[in-house]
C-alpha cells in the first residue's frame, strides 16, 4: 500500500465504517430471527425494539461516508476505472449466488435468467446497494460541480 495514502488516512472513516458494518450485520441478525413477527407485549422485546432501531442508522450512515469521502472527485480521466473492482466482485458474488440458488432450487437456471440475474441486480439477495452505489460513483462529479457552482 502507498505509505503516503495511509499517513493521510482517517481513521475515525475507518471506525465509522467498522460501526455501519455492524449494525448491517445486526438488522440482518434480526430480519432472521422472526423478530419481525414477534408482538412487542414485553420488556425484552421492547429492548430488541431499541436496539433494531438504534442500528437502522447503516445504510444512512453508508451514505454519509460515501458523500464525505466523494466530495472532492472531479470529472477527470480515469475516474470511471475507480468502480472497476467493486463491480468485479459484484459480478463475481451474483455468479456464485445464482449458482447457489439454483442448486438449492430456488431459481431456474437458464442464459437468460443468468445474465438477467447479474444485469438487473436481482441473482444476489442484497445488491441493490451495489447498485445503488455504482449510480451514486457515476453522478458524483456532476453532483460536485453542481454543489460548487451554487451561489
């Protein structure tokens, strides 16, 4: 790794990154285990409730990070290579999850519905927020422009 790059790391980006990863893994703790099902009628759900809302702050706080971290990209050459690897791994995880569900007999399995699956962001579970993501790295630059030219 550039040794400059990592003298001029933040590392409070780092911690809230550690803490938005967390609390993803927590919603999702609770999205399995019934906790959406489960009447609120006692003291322990009534933490779960405080606690599943105190951790709803991912996907928000993913945002915050992005839009901080963006802030300064500029239209420039090579900007647009930058989403390279987050893609290959998107495509890479949705090869894998589509093989899996259709093993398990959850999708069908043709060349259609493999492209398909990869092209629409629907052959893994949660990558609506890589596609969220890949729209937001594509409008950044113009987002910037924008901000900096108001009055």
């Amino acid at each position: 790794m550039n040794l400059e790059k990592l003298q001029n790391r933040n590392p409070a980006m780092d911690i809230l990154r550690i803490v938005a990863v967390l609390c993803v893994i927590s919603i999702h703790f609770f999205y399995h285990t019934g906790y959406y099902n489960t009447t609120a009628d006692n003291d322990l759900m009534y933490f779960a409730t405080v606690l599943r809302t105190l951790f709803s702050v991912c996907v928000p706080l993913f945002m915050i990070l992005s839009g901080f971290l963006l802030c300064n990209k500029t239209l420039k050459k090579g900007y647009y290579s930058g989403i390279r690897k987050t893609i290959i791994v998107y495509i890479l995880v949705a090869i894998a999850c589509i093989i899996y569900k259709s093993c398990n007999g959850s999708y069908t399995l043709t060349t259609l519905t493999f492209f398909m699956g990869i092209f629409d962001f629907t052959g893994a579970n949660y990558s609506w927020y890589i596609e969220m993501y890949i729209g937001l790295f594509l409008i950044v630059p113009f987002l910037n422009i924008i901000y900096k030219n108001l009055d």
